[in-house]
C-alpha cells in the first residue's frame, strides 16, 4: 500500500492538471503555431513557465485504484499487477483467465 500522502499528492496533481488545463491549451496553441509573431511567442512562454509545475499532465501518476501502487499498473483494468494477478485468480475480472499449458 502506497504512502496516504503520496496518493493524496497525486489526486492533487490530477485536480489542478484539470483546472489548468484550458489554459495550457490556448498558450500552446499560440507556441505551435508558425505564423505567431516573436512578441506573442515569448509572452506565451513566459504565461506557460508561470503555471504551476503539478498543472502538467505529465506529472501525473497513474495509479492502483486500490493500493495506489505507481509502478505496473495496467491501463485497461486500473490496477497494478498484483492486484491484477489476484483478482484474475478470484475470477472477479470477467474475460481473463490465468493461463496455464
């Protein structure tokens, strides 16, 4: 089980990746753009360095949704390996069985 803090941490993370987000967007929008003169291309960088650094999607962990483990998590079911490799032998995931041969 993960520490309390570092998934609260991360929770934090998603919620102010959400809050930014449309922001970032139109800063980026202008950045990506080729026909942006210099001046709005260097106002945009500097509006886009001074967001919040947890306002990044990238910083975003994926995690367990029930340990909160952060490393092999498996995108398609939410859950690291672990908890994927009990819940597949419980039979609580329907669709996936445990090989065996």
């Amino acid at each position: 089980m993960a520490k309390t803090s570092v998934i609260e941490r991360n929770k934090k993370r998603r919620a102010m990746v959400a809050k930014y987000a449309e922001r970032r967007k139109e800063l980026k929008k202008i950045l990506r753009n080729p026909a942006t003169s210099d001046e709005d291309f260097w106002a945009a960088s500097r509006k886009l360095a001074t967001l919040p650094r947890n306002s990044s999607a990238v910083r975003v962990r994926n995690r367990c949704s029930i340990t909160g483990r952060g490393r092999a998590y498996f995108g398609r079911f939410g859950v690291s390996r672990i908890q994927l490799r009990e819940l597949v032998s419980f039979g609580q995931i329907p669709g996936v069985i445990k090989a065996s041969w």
